[in-house]
C-alpha cells in the first residue's frame, strides 16, 4: 500500500488504509484544465498501476473550468479508477452534479453524496483484492 500524498494547486491526494484514493478539493477560484491534468498525474503516481475507487471531496470546490471537468470522465481516467463518490455540500449541488454526469456518462460508477459515511459504504464494494490478479 502507497502512503505517498500529494498536493497540488487544487487539491489534496493520498491512498488510505482502506486502499481507497482520497481526493479534496481546495477552496481555489478555480481549477482549468492544467489543474485537472496536474491531480490526473498526482493519483497515477499514488496508484502505481492499481485500479482504485475515490472518494473526491468537492464540498469546498469553489468551480472546474468546463474542459477541466471533461478532463476528469474521460475514458484513460477509467483505467485508473474503479469507482467514484463525490461528497457535495448541499441537496442543489447533488441536482447540479447529476444533471452534469447524465450528460458526460462517465467509465466508472459514479455516485454523489452529502456526507462520508455513505461514500465509504458505497466504495468498499469496488475495492479489488490485489490476490485475486
């Protein structure tokens, strides 16, 4: 298991104990594709070659730049990761976000979320026994 974390301009990276990529968000004016480009690299260096689910914290996400966020459900970022659930801050930015996905169909289950408890939940079911490959 990689304990290495990460830090770039926008966010926060590292694997946990649990084996599940953590992604939060920093409360920047916004990220653009550079930024998106700069934490695709940061979670291919912590995942050294495994396939992972994230739990992506956007509560204290201020905006992604269109291109950025189409950056993040391209078919490569579903090589990487297994899974997603984003914890957004209230009941509108879950309506904004699935109207968001509905049209970008991602490569991977993607779940949204107010709270970690269930994300946890929900992401536990895509972790892959590395003994079984």
């Amino acid at each position: 298991m990689s304990n290495i974390a990460l830090e770039t301009r926008t966010t926060r990276i590292w694997l946990d104990a649990d084996g599940i990529l953590r992604i939060v968000a920093k409360p920047v004016s916004s990220q653009n594709v550079s930024d998106a480009e700069e934490n695709l690299d940061a979670i291919d260096l912590i995942r050294q070659g495994r396939k992972l689910p994230a739990l992506i914290d956007l509560r204290q996400a201020i905006s992604t730049e269109h291109q950025g966020r189409r950056l993040y459900f391209q078919k490569k970022v579903g090589e990487s990761v297994s899974a997603a659930a984003l914890i957004v801050k209230s009941p509108i930015s879950r309506v904004i976000g699935g109207l968001f996905l509905g049209l970008n169909k991602p490569p991977f289950p993607v779940r949204l979320f107010e709270s970690e408890e269930k994300t946890l939940k929900f992401l536990k079911g895509f972790l892959v026994d590395e003994t079984e490959s």
